[in-house]
C-alpha cells in the first residue's frame, strides 16, 4: 500500500455504490425521483456493509427535469431522517456528479464532515408515458411553481433559436464537423470512427446490468439511417445521441479512511480519489474562438494527467463523457489515446440510458465496481452544457501521498490558451467562409434546413440558413469524401431577417 502522510480521519474513500433501474409495467406503478434517489441510497448503504445513512453530513442532489419539486434536496433528507449541514440541490450540468464527488471528497480531506452522499435520479420514460396518455401520476405533486432550471435558448442569441441549433443535438455537431476537418479526415472517415467507437461503448452497455439498452451494436447499425435510427442533425442518427426516456437512480456514499476502517467496511471496498480539475467555457456556446477543441476540456484532461504521472495511458479505467461522438473523440486525443481505446466502463449515455445530469453518477459506480474487480487506476470525465462545462476525477485501488491536494480550477491554463473570439453579427453579406455546419432533419427523415457558422470577409462570424429547396448547397455540405469547412459562398439577408448562404 502507499504510504501517506494524511491522517487516516482526512483521507476520502468511496465506501458504497448504489443503483435502480425502473421498469413498470404499468405506468401508475413508476417511481418518482424521490423513490429512486432514496432507494439507490439505501442501495448504496447496503453496497458498504455499515450503516451509515443516518451520520450524513454532506448531501449533494444532481439536477433533475423529469419532475419538479421544491427543495428536493430537503424533503430526501427529511426521507433519511438526517439534517446535514452541507445539503445541496445542484444546477444543470451533465459534470455535475464528478464535481459533487470530489468536492465531497475534499470536505472529507478538510475535516468538514465524515459521511457523505452524492446522488441524482430521473424517471423520465415514465414521465413521458403519463404525459402521453394523459395519465395522472401518484407522485408528489408537480411543483409549478418551483423555478424552471435554466437550460439550452436560455442561454443562447435570438438567431440560434430561431435557426433550431440551440439544444445539445443541434450544436454538438458544430464541433464534430470543425474537429474532423482540423483533423484531416473526410467526413466518411470521420462517420466511421464515431461508429467504432459507439460501437464499444455498446459493448460496455450489453455488460452492464444496469444499462437501459442492453445489445452491442455493429458501427453500421449505428451510422446508417433507417426508420428507427433516424437522421436529427448531421452527422447524428438516433443511436449516436443521448437517450434521456429512461427511469433510473445512482448514489454514492463517501467516508474516511478511519471511519470506513471504524464500521467494519471490507479493504477491497474502498476506492480512493486522488484528485481532479475543473474550467468551463461561457455559456453561450457562439463565445468561443473555434470549434475544433475545447481549451476548458484541455486544461481539465492535462491536469488528470499530471494526477497520473504525465501519462493518459497510465489509466487502465477510463470513462468519457459520449452525450454525442465528438465529445470523447476530443478527449482521447487530449488524453495521447489510441483509436482503439477502450472509452467506457459504464456504457455511453446512448445504450446505458442518459439520465440527463446523473449519467456519470452511474459511471461513478461503474468505476468503483471496475476497481474493486482488480483495475488500479480511473479516470472519470464528465462533460455539461455545450462543451461548456468540464471535471475530471482520478480515483485508484490505493490512497494518496496527500490526499487531494491539487487546485481543482485549470481555468487560468484554459483562458491562457484562448484566442480572440470573432465579434457576432446578426446580419451579414457578401463572402462567407464555412467554419462548421450542420443540417436538421424532421422525423420523416427529410432535411428541413441547413445552417452553416460562417466567418464573414472583416473575420466576423454569423449563423445562416440553407432552404431544403438549395439542393445543389446542401448536397455540398453533405459530401462524404471531402468536408465544407473552409468553403466559401455567398451571403444574403432574407426578408425574415435571416442570412442565407449559398455556396459558390
């Protein structure tokens, strides 16, 4: 074992996992979040062998959308019977459970508590059903008056939303499309890695017992159109997007070394943070220098690195953040990884279900049973908003010289590696260069429109729209053997107040 100079009461270990996966037959038979989120946690106590419920002190809730309560946070603890003084419902952000893991972590390391949980639920595959058939719910009543959590338009210029590339489907692929050309891939070639690389974390899902979807599936099963795997947003189908219609709970409990020693808790139980990194981008995703790579998410997986000796390869666990394909491809090669990197031990935010903020709740636990069955060393990145918003923890088999002694910010590293940002312009004519694209798609699988990030003569950027009519534009944008980016074409306003492009 390694040995430490932090005092055993100071040292944070992952003590119990927990998980549900509801699946009712009836729709007035589904659990609500609270269920869930008491139920994991009461899974998660059994997980660790020790009663240890009732001495929270720190209680972390990830956001939650399928249903809307006031102060969740508190009516679970009130469930619990405990009062913790750290009790905290958290804001959108599919990071969010890293981040609550390690701040727990560290209120651990500081002497500020000895127990704590971390939690999230969603049961929105029931919600969605009910809403559906119009059926009435048995659940805490629906909180209308609870604030709305701030997401997607909220934080978005007008001509974004009115050009439909505000929600996470419609702008992720404005990375996927700058990064493969920045990488010199066709985008054949860049379909084909997406698929590969979905197609293993399929493979984890079909593993894991806990998974929403549990089958692999083939790269071309993943990137082939059909009726049930539908185009929504070039380059996604269906199978390469986050799949939120599940019903789920994840919870993790945190303790000392000392205490977890204290109540009996078994050595191979324990699983260690050693350490992590945070930094995240503006909001709006349009404020951003390029879309080729993401200097927060750089700064984050070069921080965890530096945890792990300067090596990525030295983690033998690894889970990366897959709400869309351009994410973890991103990552890997921050990380110095191989293409035929194993990216998942969880099973990707398609095939093991995205329960919206909590996905990396699960992973977490996926993580901890990983290194209980005899890996050494994980890495957990998660990933929330736009590209916004990113946390990496490095978790091992053995404790920490000095337990989590690292800054977590890197946001200093991340703002010192951005470049100017081009001035937003809501009008524009003349030449426009293609910086990224993408084309939306309705549920018959026809284009509806295409939008293109352009890069106007005086180095300004604006959005514009490609009609369904523009074939001749849209069929260039979608050239499998050799990317737009960087074409130029011809801007002008529409008598809607929208540019147009088309290609020269």
């Amino acid at each position: 074992m390694t040995k430490t100079s932090t005092p055993e009461d100071r040292i944070p270990v992952i003590v119990g996992i927990g998980e549900i996966v509801d699946r009712p037959k009836e729709i007035a038979e589904g659990l609500e979040p609270l269920d869930l989120l008491e139920q994991a946690l009461l899974r998660a106590e059994a997980d660790a062998g020790a009663k240890l419920l009732g001495e929270v002190q720190s209680l972390d809730v990830v956001n939650f959308l399928s249903w809307r309560y006031h102060d969740p946070e508190k009516l679970l603890a009130q469930r619990l019977g405990v009062t913790p003084a750290h009790c905290h419902y958290g804001p959108v952000g599919g990071e969010s459970p890293i981040r609550f893991i390690h701040e727990a972590a560290k209120r651990i390391a500081r002497g500020e508590c000895t127990v704590a949980a971390v939690c999230g639920a969603e049961a929105q595959s029931t919600a969605t059903k009910a809403e559906r058939a119009g059926a009435k719910l048995p659940w805490t009543p629906f909180a209308h008056d609870a604030p709305e959590p701030k997401r997607g338009a909220s934080f978005q210029k007008p001509l974004a939303v009115k050009l439909g590339v505000f929600r996470p489907v419609t702008v992720y692929p404005f990375y996927e499309a700058a990064s493969s050309a920045h990488w010199g891939q066709t985008p054949r070639e860049a379909m084909q890695e997406s698929g590969t690389l979905w197609s293993r974390y399929s493979e984890a899902a079909a593993q894991n017992p806990n998974s929403w979807l549990k089958r692999r599936y083939a790269p071309d099963e993943i990137t082939t159109p059909t009726t049930d795997n539908r185009l929504i947003a070039w380059p996604y189908n269906k199978l390469m997007v986050a799949n939120p219609s599940v019903n789920m709970g994840g919870a993790l409990l945190l303790t000392s070394l000392a205490k977890a020693r204290a109540a009996g808790i078994a050595e191979d139980k324990l699983v260690y943070p050693l350490g992590g990194a945070s930094a995240e981008e503006p909001p709006d995703y349009l404020v951003r220098d390029q879309f080729y790579e993401s200097h927060p998410q750089n700064a984050v997986l070069k921080a965890v690195m530096d945890i792990a000796g300067g090596d990525g390869r030295k983690f033998d666990a690894i889970e990366l953040y897959s709400c869309f394909p351009c994410v973890p491809k991103m990552a890997r090669r921050t990380l110095g990884l191989s293409a035929d990197v194993q990216p998942t031990v969880n099973g990707g935010l398609t095939f093991f279900g995205a329960p919206l903020n909590t996905y990396m709740t699960h992973a977490a636990c996926a993580m901890a049973r990983r290194l209980r069955g005899g890996h050494r060393l994980g890495l957990l990145y998660g990933q929330g908003g736009f590209v916004t918003k990113h946390h990496a923890l490095v978790v091992s088999k053995t404790p920490p010289r000095d337990a989590l002694a690292q800054e977590t910010s890197v946001q200093g590293e991340a703002d010192r590696n951005k470049r100017a940002v081009p001035e937003f312009v809501n009008e524009a004519s003349g030449r426009g260069k293609v910086e990224s694209f993408t084309v939306l798609y309705g549920r018959g699988g026809d284009a509806e429109h295409g939008v293109v990030m352009l890069r106007t003569v005086d180095d300004r950027r604006t959005l514009a729209r490609i009609p369904a009519s523009d074939g001749a534009t849209l069929a260039h944008l979608l050239n499998m053997d050799r990317t737009p980016v960087g074409s130029l074409g011809e801007i002008a306003m529409t008598v809607d107040g929208v540019p147009e492009w088309r290609v020269a």
